[in-house]
C-alpha cells in the first residue's frame, strides 16, 4: 500500500483540494477548446477531483492513477453519480505498458512533481495523443520544498523555463504558461502561499 491508498479515503475531506481542482478544471476549460467528441486521459487523476469537473465537456475521459486506493474511491464515485463516460485504469507509466488507444487531450494536475522522469513521462504523453491533441499540465511553481516536507523525494516543484524546455523536447510545440490562484497551505514552518501554473501545449 503506498500513501496515497492510505489517504484515498480522506481525500475529498479537504476542502483545499476542492478549491484547486475547481480553479485547475476552470482554467482548462478557459484554455483548451474541449470538444464533446474527445477522448481524453487524466493522468494521476487520484479520487476525479479535476475529471468529474470536465467529464460534462467530453465525449470519453480515461482516469489513470497508479494507486489502487485512489482508483477505488473514484470508482465508487462514478457509480454513484451514474457517470457513463469515465473508465479508471490502473496505470503507471513508468512501468507499465502504454494503453494502446490514442487521446485528444491528456491532462494531469499535482501529479508531475511525484514523476522522477519528467521528460520520460512527457514523451510517453506525446505518444499517447492524436496529431493536434493537447497537453495541460497543472503543477507547482518551484517551492523551497515546504509543500510536503523534509522527507519528500519527488520535484520541489518546476522553474517553468526548465520545464517548458522539457516539453518541448519530448517533441511539443507552443508551451503557454497560465497563472492559477496560489495555493495557501499550512507547512511545517507555518502558513505558506504556493504559485500554481497551467501549461498547455500540442502535439
Ligand atoms: C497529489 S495527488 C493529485 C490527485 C488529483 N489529480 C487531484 O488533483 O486531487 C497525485 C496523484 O498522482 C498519483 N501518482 C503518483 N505517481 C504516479 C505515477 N507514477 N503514475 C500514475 N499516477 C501517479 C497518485 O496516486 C495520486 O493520486
């Protein structure tokens, strides 16, 4: 079990977590045209927080997470709500087999900065996507790594040059950074206010 099957049950408690995914959904809705006839990928979708908030906009959404605890809230969640549009998948990219189907869009938020390999995980993204599809990636601003802690081994964030070079490498075009409203949370050190982006970009 990893930590997040273990906080998966909790996780909607946060009323935090609500907020950031109604600004994180709102914010792609501004910026990427959804289209009722896409297929899209959530990636690290967790318990839907973002993917039920875009799911209306969206012919299919594929919810990928590598946790199972998490996959198994969201699951309970789609049956409830009668959701017909949203299939979870148990996926980790940097391990497991891509699935075989191609996405217009492939989103993912709070996600990337647990991802070793950044660019091997943007370049699996780019193989994933139809010609013309969108990325829109949802993410922390650098941070001097008080947003989880002493013991967190993942990204402390991202400098968005470093990153939107990244993106481009892994072969995408026209990286465009939005702001989203900053994300106050109380740390080890107190009350801190951490910036939010969104990068969107084509294939
Ligand atoms: C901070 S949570 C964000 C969840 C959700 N996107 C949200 O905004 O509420 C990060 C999520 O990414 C998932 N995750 C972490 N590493 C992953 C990986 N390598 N592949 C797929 N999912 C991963 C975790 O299981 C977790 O659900």
């Amino acid at each position: 079990m990893n930590s997040f099957d273990e906080r998966a049950a909790q996780w909607d408690e946060n009323p935090e977590r609500l907020i950031r995914a109604q600004d994180a959904a709102r914010s792609i809705r501004n910026h990427v045209p959804l289209d009722s006839t896409w297929t899209a990928m959530e990636y690290g979708c967790g318990t839907g927080l973002v993917g039920f908030l875009l799911q209306p906009f969206l012919g299919h959404l594929v919810m990928a997470d590598s946790s199972s605890g998490m996959l198994a809230v969201l699951q309970e969640k789609i049956d409830r709500a009668g959701v017909t549009n949203m299939t979870c998948l148990k996926l980790d990219l940097a391990t497991d087999p891509a699935p075989s189907q191609l996405f217009q869009l492939i989103f993912t938020s709070m996600t990337l900065h647990h991802v070793a390999d950044t660019l091997g995980l943007l370049k699996r993204f780019y193989d994933l996507l139809a010609d013309g599809g969108y990325l829109a990636v949802v993410d922390l601003d650098a941070e001097d790594g008080w947003f989880h802690g002493e013991d967190f081994t993942g990204h402390k964030g991202f400098d968005r040059a470093v990153l939107k070079d990244r993106v481009h490498q892994a072969g995408f075009v026209n990286a465009i950074y939005h702001d989203l409203a900053p994300l106050t949370k109380n740390t080890l050190v107190g009350m801190r206010t951490f910036p939010l982006f969104l990068l969107v970009a084509h294939k």
